[in-house]
C-alpha cells in the first residue's frame, strides 16, 4: 500500500514538473516571438552583456529625465525601448512620431522619426567619458555598434518592399506642399517607400545647372543646407573655422574620410572641406558639382550612427538635429567619386549616409575612366539621415560664391545653383 501511494506521489511530481516545463517553454517561446528578429538579437545582447545593459539603461534614464513625457518620449524604460525599437522596423516614417506638436507636416513628421530613434543613442554618458568615442554615447559602442547596423537594414528592407506603398501613401504626399512633388516624375513610378524618398526630377529644368561652360564654377551637387568651409592643414587634418569646435584630430583627418587605401588619400593637404545637410523633403539624388574624369568609385562601409547631437526642445516640443561640427564624416557609410578636372586639380566627391538606413549608391553605368559634365547624375540617398561633403585641393583656392544670412548660415539651395568658385592659385 504505501508503495502503491509512493508511486502515485512520484506520478504526481513527475507531471507537474513537465507541466511547469512546458508551461515556461511556453512563456519562452512568446517572450521570443513578442519580438522580430533584429528585435530579439537586442534582447540578446542585453541579457548576455551587463555592460551593455547598464550603457542602454543609464542612456535611457537620461533620456527620460530631460523628456519625461511618454507621448513624445515613448522609450521610457528598457521594456518600452524594445517595444520602440520593434514598432519601427515596419513603421512609416510619418507614423512613428506623431506627437511632437512642433512638427506636424508630413515631412516634420518624418524629421522627428529619425531624430527620436537617436535620441537615446546620442546621450552622452558618463561612463563613457575618456574612451576616445567620437561622442560617449552608446552608438559606438560594440556590439550595440553593429547590431545598429542590423537595425538600420532591417527598417530599409521593409522601406523598399512593396509592404510600404499604397494609393493612400501616394495621395498623402502628393498633398504635401513642401515637398514640391510638382517637381518630380509620375507617382506610377514608385513602388516602395524608397523609390518615393529617391524619386527622380520630372525634367532637368526643374534644377537647372548654374553656368554649365563654366569650369570656374561649383554648383551644388545636392538639395540642402550647406554647413561651411573648413580649411586643410598641411598634414590633412580639418582646422578649427572659428565657429565650432573640431574634436579630436582622429576623427578629423582627411586621409580617413577619404580612405587610407586610396591612392589620392594624401592629394587634399592644405587643400578645403565643404559639407552640406540634406533634409526628408529634399530631392535625394545627388550630381557632379564639377565635370572632368572619374578617377576612383567607391563606396566605404562604415557606421549607421548619427554623428552628432539630438535636442530636445521643449518649448517648441520637438527633437532638434545638430551635426554642424564636422569629422563624423570619416567614421560613417559613405561614397568616394575623385574627379580629375581639366584645370583646377581633383575634387573630392562625398555623398555620406548617416543615421537609419544610410544608404549611399552610385549610377550603375558610372565607371572609372568615364568623363562627366557638370549637372550629371551620381547617385542616390534611401531614406535616413544624409550630408554631402566636397574636398578640393590645395591649388584650387575653393570660395562659396552664396552669402550667409541674418543668423550667420547659409539659406536653403537646389541641386544645381551656384555654389561657389575654383581659381588656381600655382
């Protein structure tokens, strides 16, 4: 009999151990499918790297006390991160914030989404201070650093699906004001986000090139907002213009924007460095500012991190960019075209992705050897973050031609106008 009972109790212990392991298998297996794939590798990462943890836990907690509002700062804890961080993946750009009052256009809407999916990236940690980081904030950290990367994809796979277009997206945009949709090609062209955000002109007059027999003449290669001029010291480091602060020489050096392995790494030295920024509403097609031949075509891998700073404004409740301060340029996903021209020496040409997807692209029938115009297409941007930088050499005494406004910038410009000068000095 007590056998018997013995038996019964062990039966019993027996099922309800395999019962709580299924039962907890079970919450396993939700736990992991909560989430999608590049998702769950965070989760990952966290959960095996206590570094890690504490790094997202403490940029988080900074976050939150600068922005404690959960409509506008949604990421409030490192569940919610997740949470965030998952959404987005498969989210429209104009849907991931919608909250910040300060920009409620489309295109405003399309801002705040990829400054907020940074703003926790770029907080500057104490932690991570004297660690020679381009900033202390996590973003350049690994393996957050590549998994970055990862994410970045994984938001432009979905951005380039046909998932990610409709009729409906098409009537939204074309009701957009600022984004001048009059100036571009038949929306029956677009089959994806992305072939929106890098929708081509309508006709070459909609950005007409500025003095095209000119070789004197520079215009701009893209749609933006240019950043200033920066002069080349004789070792190839960027100086200080007088109006911000250049960080360390590492991130500074002309030799690494243009890669070590070039040939022509070393031809910029006391020569001039321009960048402009572009914006979402802009034209994301990019052309030669200068004619001449093709002497390198590459694009450099690198990091999909922001390269600077996001700010939250209170008062005009938004997220504000600020990547003014140059040298992040060298460390991010960017493209290298050299132009020889006919007499002013070789100009860098830089399109630089920066931020989510950062998808720098070339023509395809581009090819060294080729001779290009001025005004000629060279490539694309896919949606996320996105700077244009040119480097001329020393002897081609580079000028900006346009004047600064009442705030001490430069205004708005097209693809195509004048930009500046070339005027050989020996």
């Amino acid at each position: 009999m007590k056998r018997c009972v013995f038996n019964h109790l062990l039966l019993l212990s027996v099922a309800a151990a395999l019962v709580l392991f299924v039962s907890c298998k079970e919450k396993n297996e939700q736990a992991n499918n909560k989430y999608n794939e590049t998702t769950q590798m965070l989760v990952s990462l966290v959960d095996n790297n206590s570094n890690l943890k504490s790094l997202l836990e403490e940029a988080i907690d900074k976050a939150k006390d600068i922005n404690p509002d959960p409509e506008t700062n949604p990421a409030q804890s490192l569940e919610k991160f997740y949470d965030f961080v998952d959404f987005s993946q498969t989210a429209m750009p104009w849907d991931v914030m919608t909250n910040c009052a300060g920009q409620q256009t489309l295109g405003g809407k399309m801002n705040q989404a990829l400054c907020y999916c940074y703003f926790i990236n770029t907080m500057e940690l104490e932690s991570l201070q004297g660690q020679n980081l381009f900033t202390a904030s996590v973003q350049y950290v690994e393996p957050y650093r590549s998994w970055l990367v990862n994410y970045c994809k994984s938001w432009g796979n979905f951005l380039s699906s046909p998932q990610s277009w409709s009729q409906e997206y098409v009537d939204l945009v074309m009701a957009q004001p600022e984004l001048r949709m009059e100036d571009y090609e038949p929306s029956a062209n677009w089959n994806s986000f992305n072939d929106f955000f890098c929708r081509h002109l309508s006709s070459p007059e909609k950005r007409p090139i500025a003095s095209p027999d000119d070789a004197s003449v520079v215009v701009s290669p893209c749609d933006g907002v240019p950043q200033g001029v920066w002069h080349i010291d004789n070792d190839s480091y960027l100086e200080n213009n007088g109006k911000v602060t250049i960080k360390s020489r590492e991130f500074n050096s002309i030799r690494t924007l243009i890669g070590p392995d070039s040939e022509y790494a070393d031809a910029f030295a006391g020569g001039t460095f321009y960048h402009v920024f572009l914006d979402v509403f802009d034209y994301h097609r990019y052309h030669f500012p200068v004619g001449g031949i093709l002497k390198e075509l590459k694009v450099i891998p690198g990091d999909d991190a922001l390269g600077g700073y996001i700010h939250w404004d209170a008062d005009k409740q938004q997220y504000i960019v600020d990547c003014e301060e140059p040298g992040w340029q060298s460390i991010e996903t960017r493209g290298l075209a050299i132009v020889e021209t006919d007499e002013y020496g070789l100009v860098a040409v830089m399109p630089i992705g920066m931020s989510q997807v950062a998808s720098v692209n070339f023509e395809p029938t581009l090819k060294v050897g080729d001779r290009v115009e001025k005004g000629d297409m060279l490539g694309y941007f896919l949606f996320g973050g996105s700077d244009f930088v040119l480097v001329f050499q020393e002897g081609a005494n580079f000028q900006l031609d346009i004047e600064e406004n009442n705030n001490g910038g430069w205004d708005h410009m097209l693809m195509g106008e004048r930009l500046g000068s070339i005027t050989k000095t020996n």
